[in-house]
C-alpha cells in the first residue's frame, strides 16, 4: 500500500479494489463472460456510429442521438471494463487516488450525458408523433447539434461540481474498496475526512439531475400515448408506438437499474447483490442499447446490408 504522510496523518495514495471474491472457477467463467460482453459492446456500438455516419438514410434526428447513445456507451465500457476485467483475472487489483477520481469522473460523464441524451430523444419522439407537420421545421441538424451540445455541456459543469469535493476527501491507511470500479458510496466509506460537502453536493445536485430529466420523459410519453390513442386505425397506432418502443425500453433498463442501486436498494442487500447490479448499468446495459436499436430497426439492417455489398463490390477478392 502506497502512502504519504500529512499533518502527522498517514494518507493513502492507492486503493486495493477487490472485486469479485468468489472461486477461481467462477472468476474465470465471468472473466470469459464479461470479456465477451465488452468485444460485442464495443463492436455493436462503433459499428452504430458508423452507419450513422456514412449511411445517408440514417442521417435524421433520432439516428443522431442513437450515434451519440453509441458514444456515451463506448466511454463508459473503455472506462469500467478494463480495469474489471483485470480485477477478475487477478483476485484483485489496485488503482491510485488519481486513477479512482478520473475513472469517476468519466464514469459519472457518461451516465448524466445519457440521462440528458435520453430526455432529448423523448423530446424528438413527441415531436414526431404529437405534431409531425412540423417536425422537419423544428427537428432541424443545427438544432439537434444544439441540443446534443447543451447536454454536453451540462453534464461536464455537473461532473466537474461532482469530482472537485473528492479531492478535498481524506482516507486514513483504509484503502480496500469492495467494488469492482471507485463508485461513490465505497469512496465515502473509508474515508477519514471531508465527506460533508460530498453529501451537500449530492443532496443539492443529484435530485434535479435524476428527477427532471424523469418528469420529462413522462410528461412527453404521457402526450405521446394520449396521441396515439386517437389515431383511428389500429395498424396507424401500432406503427406509431413502435418508432418509440425502442426508446422506451432503452429507458426502462437504465432507470431500474440506476434506481435499484442508489435511490431504492433493497434493505439487506448483500454487497454481492449490489455489485451484480452494478453490472447492469455499468457493462449490460451498453451492450443491450445498440441490439435494442438495430435488430427491430430495418433502417439500421438495411445500411448493414448496404454496407456489406459495397465493401464485396470494392474487395471482391475477399
């Protein structure tokens, strides 16, 4: 354990993560698991960004913020796997004070970018269903660069407002975190000091930045549904539901997992039961969002169709 001393204290310079504690053999087989999960995840996502990218029937509003959903999916998993992964193999493993707040810091960027990005895209749903005369009048590319901006710009003035009072926190020789990444609550819990103006900004930030980005959502699905209930036809309403199911699913598994870790958790919950949860928003989830989106999407199969015909027609060799 690396330390330093200060003020006659003993500060720790590094943490020991532990992870999964559990045997080899289930080590191995989650590693295995995991390691998959990351490939496919990384590869569905990019694979995303670029269709969108090149593919000129992808370029609209909703496939703009899917592209980005992709972006915000890749950070977080170059973010929390690799370390997690290397925790898996060797029982363990350490991460040094800097290390711990920059992994938070990218972690906590990518999770409030994808709050925000989410109430965008609920946004760009009820205008398209609710009032599509105007949706290509209002759903126009500088204004959804402008939105998707904003989102980033406030997701950085919170994380920055978020990471400032960890550096502030002192931990005194206790330095395991029985976690597999350096979240909030496992920081503060084995620190000595300075955990005060943590919980002020948490109480203060952390209700507006989950809640309203919620209330949206709802209020938007809420006109949403109240619309499609007046088309008269049935076929009509079942094509208009399913340009947002997508969405609404992608909603629901981020909101339950967020919510049963840090706003609901259950009372006795096992630090084991945590950690598996942990994994749902933290490694499952980027690896569910872009099979969510593309393969009930036939736009998105159609630009991989497309794309794979190209590249034989270029590379026929191959």
């Amino acid at each position: 354990m690396n330390i330093s001393k200060e003020n006659n204290l003993t500060m720790v310079t590094e943490f020991f993560l532990l992870g999964f504690q559990v045997r080899q053999l289930l080590r191995i087989s989650l590693f295995s698991l995991l390691l998959l999960v990351t490939c496919c995840t990384l590869c569905g996502n990019l694979l995303i960004i670029t269709l969108v990218s090149t593919s000129r029937n992808l370029h609209t509003p909703m496939y703009f913020f899917i592209s980005q959903l992709s972006i915000s999916d890749m950070l977080l998993t170059i973010d929390i796997a690799p370390i997690m992964l290397n925790i898996l193999l060797n029982n363990g493993g350490t991460i040094t004070f800097i290390g711990c707040i920059t992994q938070f810091f990218f972690f906590c960027t990518s999770e409030i970018f994808e709050c925000l990005l989410l109430t965008v895209m609920s946004y760009d749903r009820y205008v398209a269903i609710c009032n599509p005369l105007r949706y290509t009048c209002i759903m126009t590319n500088e204004y959804c660069v402008k939105l998707v901006t904003v989102c980033w710009l406030v997701t950085l003035l919170i994380v920055v407002c978020d990471t400032l009072p960890l550096l502030n926190m002192k931990f005194c020789q206790r330095n395991i975190i029985d976690h597999f990444f350096c979240d909030l609550v496992p920081l503060m819990e084995i620190a000595c000091s300075g955990t005060q103006l943590v919980q002020l900004e948490v109480s203060i930030l952390g209700p507006p930045t989950l809640f309203i980005p919620i209330i949206v959502i709802t209020v938007s699905y809420m006109n949403i549904i109240t619309t499609i209930l007046k088309i008269p036809t049935n076929m009509n309403r079942q094509k208009a539901f399913s340009t947002c199911s997508s969405h609404l699913a992608v909603v629901s598994i981020f909101y339950c997992s967020l919510f049963s870790v840090y706003v609901f958790p259950t009372k006795g919950q096992t630090l084991t039961i945590s950690k598996a949860l942990s994994l749902l928003y933290t490694i499952f989830t980027p690896f569910i969002n872009p099979i969510i989106y593309s393969l009930r999407n036939k736009d998105i199969m159609k630009a991989v169709r497309e794309a794979i015909i190209e590249k034989s027609l270029f590379f026929p060799q191959l």
